[in-house]
C-alpha cells in the first residue's frame, strides 16, 4: 500500500471498462486513493458496444427458430410474426443503461474518483484530462483503454458500419454483407439471418474462425452455409459504393453484390492513439500494443497496462483478471500473475461454440495425442426436423492421459465448457471424465461417455 504521497493519487486509471473498473475498485478497497478517467460511458466495450447489447440480438434471432420449430412440439403459430428492431435495441440499451449505473454506482461506493472525460498522458506521473484541460498527478498508472475494431483503406470505406454501429439500426436491411471470418463476423451473421435478413459474408480465408479447432471451424462454416449464409472465401472486398440508395460491393476485381448494409468485421487493434505514451515512454510491440511483463508491468516501471490494449488475450474474463492480479500485486498483500492458460471461450453463433485448452492441430506440435470425438444430432432437433449437429471433441495426451483441449458446437456449449474449464484447468485425465457419472438426458454427457478413439482419416466428414 502507498503511503503518504507527493502526487494527487495513488492511481489513476485510464479507461472504465471491465480491466480498469476491477483494477481501480480493488485498489481502493486495498487503501489507495484511486481516480479513473473515461471518455465514453462507463462499462466499456463487454458492456456498451459489445458481449452484452450482442448476447441480447443472439436471444432476439433464437426466436426465428423456436417458431419455426414450434410445430414439430404441438404449437400452433396463428401468422407470421415480426419482428420491430428499433423497439427492441431501445429495450437492450435501457438494459445497457441500467448495468453502466450498476458500474457507476461500485465505482463509487468503492470510493473511486471518476473523471468523465478522455485522459492522456503528459508524462510517466501526469494524466491530463482532454475536456477540461485539467492536469492531475499520480504515484501509479493503469492503462486500460481497450481497443477499436479495424477500418480498411477501400474506398467508400465509411459506407460500411462498424459493431459499434449495429446497436444503433433501427430496422433489419433486407441484404446485409458481412466482411471477415471471426468472431464478430460469425456472430452477427448468424444474428441477422434469424432476424430475417438475406446475410452474405465475403471472407479472405476458406473456412470462418481461424484459430479455432478444425472441427469447430468446419462445423460452423457448413452450418452458417445451411442456415442459408452466402459465404463467398478466398474473397477480398475492394471499394463500397452508393447506387439508388443501395451499397454496391466490389469483391476480387471485378463482381459485384448489391447490398443495403455492409459491416466491417475484419479485427481490432489497441486504442493507443493520441494517449501520450511516447511522453511517458511506454514501449508498443509491433501490432501497437502496450508491451507488458507477466504482471502487467510496462517498460515504465510505475506504468501498468491490461485488458485489450494489451492484446493478449482479447476477452472480458481475462481483463478482469488481469485488473484483479494488479490490484493484488502493486497493492494488495500477494503478487499474482495471471495465467492465460486454459482460458475457456465462446462464440455465441447459432449453435454456439465452447471450446478450452489447445486445438488438436496445436496439441500435436508438441505431443502425441489421442482424439475422442462424437456428432450427432441433439434430441430437441429430431423431433423439430432440424438437421443440424452438435460436435463434442476431446483433446488428451497419450503419454499421460491429460484432457488438454474440450472443443463444443451446440446448443448451451458456453454453459457446459465453463464446467469442462474447470476439469481441464485442473489438469484431470480421460479416466477421470470416465469415472463421472453421466447426467441424462443431456449433451454434456456425451463428454463422458466418449470411449471409441477417433482416427481421423477413416471419417473425416461432419456430415
Ligand atoms: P477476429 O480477429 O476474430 O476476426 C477478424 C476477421 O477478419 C478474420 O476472419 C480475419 O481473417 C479477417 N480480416 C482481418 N483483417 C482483414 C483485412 N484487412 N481484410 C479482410 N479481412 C480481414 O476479429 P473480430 O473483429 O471478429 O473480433 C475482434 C475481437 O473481439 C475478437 O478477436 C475477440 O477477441 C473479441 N470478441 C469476442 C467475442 C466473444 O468472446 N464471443 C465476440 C466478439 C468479439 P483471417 O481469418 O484470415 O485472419
């Protein structure tokens, strides 16, 4: 804990999302005289612009399926129903508002100084705040400004919406175009699909979520495209233009797809511009994010730095964490670093995706393993005539029979591998997973039911 002080604060925190508020609310109930500054509202991406306004337009597409399936479980739909967006994105931003006062109200109650305004740097101990022009000073310094989504250079770039945007349409276009292939991308196509709207997607690569399991990727590349998604790959677009209040899509050169929307969905990069760091002498990797130790540390020694502007590992849970180690470490009573090992994650398309730990592709780089897979169809969908299919892998190395990677496509996967998490972070065995009773009738029990090895070249299609 700091004591007596020459500065203003113990800490100032740059940046109200879900890394800075963990970070500062902890800090202060640790003792330290704590101010945080935001340019926007308070809550950050995960809560204004991101996981919760999203999760709420994934509830909102579900809906198409359960009346179209309703049928098949003895319901009678008397017409068609509609669906109104803006009524409904009001509704999710009341919701939004409600839960940045929740922020708001911690941050206070915590004894948290807020300063609702943009800061920047002057130099490694003075903060200034851009709107009033006042300087403040501070012993400690957290960087937690997060991240913006990436806008191409094309021409008619500004044409496109950005997620940013999508929280604010008012009604679902007819044709929407989706560029990229990842998280992002995948969600909301699926999202606007269920709304109704005609959805293509124009990705670079061949199959959507690299970096996931192959298995994963190829079940939610075949499933998007069953849904009725045109996905083009190998594709690039090149320039947006405005015709008859369309937007006309250049794609390779040469085709074009006549659109209503286009949303840009092609990554982030770290929110570091205009910040100051050069003043302060806080070092950037090549990608333009804040280099850190394993304790958060930058190469300034009282500059500290987590959540997304540290690209590490872009996910809400995890810049909490690393705002918790912080709080603990520089002063709390014990330093931890947070371990990005086995982090489990979700991609909320229709189905859903869980997955933790390495990827079968990642695993046998470095070790022999053996595979237990299983698709099949989940019994809610027999009845419904929905062929779609959940996959369930488990990842375990042979040498020791360690389960190192669960990789879930299918209903509830984020609720169940947030269990499997905790198995696969605790490092158990397959016999382990075996000797669990199974709970039925479930999905999740086929986790540990799987007894057939799977050899990948006898059956290679999720078909
Ligand atoms: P991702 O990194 O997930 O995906 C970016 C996609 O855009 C990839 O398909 C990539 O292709 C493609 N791409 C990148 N650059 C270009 C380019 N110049 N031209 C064309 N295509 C390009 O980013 P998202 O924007 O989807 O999401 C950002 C981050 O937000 C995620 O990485 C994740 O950390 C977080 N997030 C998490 C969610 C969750 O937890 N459920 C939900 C939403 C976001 P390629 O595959 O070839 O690289």
């Amino acid at each position: 804990m700091a004591g007596e002080s020459e500065y203003d604060y113990d800490l100032f925190v740059i940046g109200a999302g879900s890394g800075g508020v963990r970070a500062a609310r902890m800090s202060s109930n640790y003792g330290a005289r704590v101010a945080i500054a935001e340019g926007d509202r308070i809550g950050g991406t995960c809560v204004i612009r991101g996981c919760v306004p999203k999760k709420f337009m994934v509830y909102a597409s579900e809906y198409a399926k359960a009346f179209e399936t309703a049928p098949a479980y003895g319901w009678t739909i008397p017409e068609k129903p509609t669906f109104d967006l803006g009524a409904f994105l009001c509704s999710v931003q009341e919701e939004v508002s409600r839960l940045s006062g929740i922020y708001r109200r911690n941050l206070h109650n915590s004894g948290v100084e807020m300063m609702e305004e943009r800061a920047v740097l002057e130099d490694a101990h003075t903060v200034r705040l851009t709107k009033s022009g006042k300087t403040v000073t501070a012993d400690k310094i957290l960087i937690a400004v997060g991240g913006r989504p990436n806008e191409p250079e094309i021409p008619g770039a500004d044409l496109a919406m950005i997620s940013d945007d999508v929280f604010h349409m008012t009604e679902v276009p007819k044709h929407m175009t989706i560029i990229g292939g990842g998280f992002i991308a995948c969600e909301f196509a699926q999202v606007f699909r269920g709304l109704g709207a005609d959805v293509c997607m124009i990705y670079r690569g061949d199959i959507v979520l690299r970096g996931f399991d192959d298995d994963v990727r190829t079940q939610v590349t075949e499933t998007m495209k069953k849904t009725g998604i045109h996905l083009y790959t190998h594709a690039t677009l090149d320039a947006i233009e405005e015709k008859d209040g369309r937007l006309v899509c250049t794609v390779n050169g040469g085709p074009t797809i006549e659109t209503d929307s286009v949303l840009m969905a092609i990554g982030r990069h770290p929110w570091t511009d205009g910040l100051g760091l050069e003043a302060a002498g806080v070092e950037l990797d090549e990608n333009g994010a804040i280099k850190v130790d394993e304790y958060s540390r930058t190469s300034v020694d009282n500059i500290w730095a987590v959540g997304d502007v540290t690209d590490r590992l872009n996910l809400t849970p995890v810049a909490i964490r690393e705002g918790a180690a912080f709080a603990d470490t520089v002063f709390g009573d014990h330093e931890i670093a947070f371990n990005h090992e086995n982090v489990a994650a979700a991609v909320f398309t229709q189905p859903p995706v869980g997955v933790v730990g390495l990827t079968e592709h990642d695993a046998r780089q470095t070790m022999e393993v053996d595979i237990y897979r299983t698709v099949f169809r989940p019994m809610k969908n027999v009845l419904a005539g929905d062929e779609s299919r959940t996959m369930m892998k488990l990842v375990v190395r042979r040498s020791d029979q360690v389960v190192v990677g669960c990789h879930i496509v299918g209903p509830d996967a984020p609720e169940i591998i947030q269990a499997v998490a905790i198995a696969v972070k605790a490092g158990l065995t397959k016999r382990q997973f075996d000797q669990t009773c199974a709970v039925h009738p479930t999905l999740a029990e086929e986790l540990v039911t799987l007894r057939e090895k799977y050899v990948p070249d006898e059956v290679h299609s999720l078909e």
